[in-house]
C-alpha cells in the first residue's frame, strides 16, 4: 500500500489526493502484529507523523478480523446483533464495533454518492414510528423518498412522547418517568426540518422548475419547511410545492405515499428491532442508526429495485435515481476495505450527528462512546 495522504488532520498534506502526497513520506521499517503480521510503517516528511499500513485500514486497531460483507449482509436480513455473534464466534460487542465501522463508511459512501445527484423526480416524506428501549420511549424515523425511484435520500430521529390510550398503571409510570426524561414537544418538528436541509444541495430549479413534496397531513411538517430558508422563498414563488394526503388511504401503488410506504415494509422485514411484538428492539438509539445506516446502503446500492421475475432490468434504486452505476461500484471497492476520515467527508448535519453517535437515549447517563479515531 502507497500512502495517498497524511493521517494527521493538522498536516498541510491531509488533503492531499491522487499522486499529491508523493515525495512527502518514507517507509520507516516494519512492526509484528499477531493479527496480520507485520505491518508496514512510514513517516511523513512535512509533519514527522508516523503512520502504518492499518492507520488506512477499516480494522485499524481491531485485534480480530471479522468479515464485513457477512455483517451487512445479516443486519440488512433481519439478523440480530447476538445471532451474527453466535455465527461469527465473537461477542456482541465486537459485532457492534464492526457495525460503527461499516456505519461510517456507509456514511461517506452515501453523501459522496448523493453529491453527484440533481432531483429529477418528485420526493415523498413520513414517518416511520417504532420505540427505543421500551415502548415508554416511542421514536419517529423521518425518511425522505424519491417516488419514481423509492431511493432513500435521507433518515433523521426524533424521541417522542408516549401517546394513544394507556391503563391507569401505564399513566403513572410515565408520568413517573417524565420526571427524569421528557422528549421536547417540537422534537419532529427539529428532526423534520433536519431532513429537508440536503434537499436544496440535491435541487437545481433550472433543470427541474417545480419540486413537489408529498407528506401525510402532520401539523409539524408546514412548520419544518418554514425552516428552511430556500424551501420557503421557493415555495413562495411557486416552485417548491407541499401536498398532502391523509395517512388513513389505502397504501397501494395508486397512493402518493406509496414509496415511503414500501420502504417501512422494508424496514419491518429486514431490520430485527423493528419486527413487531419481538425480543429483539433497539436499547441504544445511536447503535440503532448505524444498523439503519447499513440497510440504507443495502437498498439504495445494492438491493434491485424490482426483483420481480418478469422484470428484466436490474438497476438498483441508485441508478434509478441518476447516480452513475460506475461511481457505485468504485465506492464498493473501497467500502469494506479502507477507513474513512471524518475531517475529509463532508457530511449532512443529521449524518455528522450519526457519525459522532450524538443521538440520546433515553434515561442513559453520559454519552455514548466514540474511538479517538472516529474524531479524525
């Protein structure tokens, strides 16, 4: 392996790309490792960092190989975190350490994917609700959607307050626990509006000169576009339009919620936590957005988006939605293999948030722990 720029985020030649960093670094020998072997070392000549052939590697510091592509494919099938420990021979712990690595990387992959795109097709809003660590804790999963393409654009997490009808003991004990956690009553409003800030990066109105979105009739999405400074001078002029229709329609391919609707079939088919009346749920929210995060990757770049016999096209929903199939495949080379850097991606607000694991669960004390490395 070549050094293709230095590791040091304070290194003048952190940014470096292609054939750049040449001329910047020396091979400095090698060190034993009981996992690979020995490992190569270098040195950069403009900062005096050291550096290995793992600083570049997606195990770097892992004392255990495990098999990435077995990982993603069992989280986006419906397996849970124990059951791929039990098949792998590793801990649970471990499979989540893999996991936030896959995580970050899908992260990149996605947002490098999605600066290539430019809107073509109308996009389509909801929902998706299920709880975090119990269902005192509900939780609404925002997901926007393209509707010719049903490509998942973006996903954000809202902690909401426990609603619908309750039994005398249910009531106390919220209220019990609302003395220590109590969700903010604007928390789909923030989280909304979070969503819709890489729709103005993704749009070029003079390509596309009317962008419709479609939602269910929630109060709080008027309120989260009016947040969004481009979305409301476009809606205003006419070229940003909001329709509604109510969530109580018939969820066939003739409702215009259609494709954000199939995605939450998706999602209760293939990711565990969210399958109905189960012991598997998600007990940390930041753990449950990188497990999200790899499904995101499996059906935007990997999953056809028909897979019905007579359907002779194998495009996935990515292709479907503009993005070139061979800027897909370059990041596939990539995506179990190397590291990424945070300080080299540029990342959505709501995605930074997942990266970093900022998202809180409820009753938890502290954050959750992020690597030194993840930081850079």
């Amino acid at each position: 392996m070549i050094p293709i720029f230095c590791p040091n985020p304070h290194c003048s030649h952190h940014y470096d790309h292609g054939g750049m960093y040449r001329g910047y670094w020396k091979h400095v020998g090698f060190y034993p490792t009981l996992v690979v072997g020995p490992v190569r070392r270098f040195a950069c000549t403009a900062c005096g960092r050291g550096f290995s052939e793992r600083t570049f590697s997606i195990d770097y510091y892992a004392k255990r190989t495990l098999d990435f592509r077995e990982i993603h494919r069992a989280i986006s099938q419906s397996e849970s975190r124990s059951s791929i420990a039990r098949h792998l021979g590793c801990s649970s712990d471990s499979v989540q350490n893999r996991i936030d690595r896959l995580a970050r990387n899908s992260l990149a992959l996605h947002e490098r994917l999605l600066a290539s795109i430019r809107l073509s097709e109308p996009l389509v809003a909801d929902g998706f609700e299920s709880f975090d660590r119990s269902q005192f804790f509900p939780n609404q999963i925002n997901l926007l959607v393209g509707k010719q393409s049903q490509f998942l654009y973006g996903v954000t997490h809202a902690t909401i307050r426990r609603k619908g009808s309750m039994t005398a003991a249910q009531k106390r004990t919220r209220a019990r626990i609302e003395t220590r956690f109590r969700p903010p009553s604007n928390a789909i409003e923030h989280s909304f509006s979070r969503l819709l800030e890489i729709v103005p990066s993704m749009w070029a109105p003079a390509t596309m000169q009317r962008l419709t979105l479609w939602t269910d009739e929630h109060q709080a999405y008027p309120r989260s576009i009016e947040r969004i400074p481009t979305l409301k001078l476009a809606r205003l002029a006419g070229a940003f339009v909001h329709r509604t229709v109510s969530s109580k329609g018939a969820r066939t391919v003739a409702n215009p919620l259609f494709a954000v609707n199939y995605y939450d079939r998706e999602l209760r088919k293939d990711i565990a936590a969210f399958r109905r009346e189960s012991t598997c749920f998600t007990r940390n929210v930041a753990n449950g957005l990188a497990r999200f995060t790899l499904h995101l990757v499996y059906h935007n770049y990997q999953k056809p988006q028909r897979v019905k016999a007579y359907q002779t096209s194998r495009k996935v929903h990515a292709e479907v939605a503009g993005i070139d199939a061979e800027n897909i495949f370059e990041c596939f080379t990539w995506l179990y293999r190397m590291r990424v850097f945070l300080t080299k991606e540029h990342l959505s607000d709501a995605n930074k948030m997942i990266w970093l694991k900022e998202s809180i669960t409820p009753l938890k004390k502290g954050r959750d722990y992020l690597p030194q490395y993840a930081w850079a």
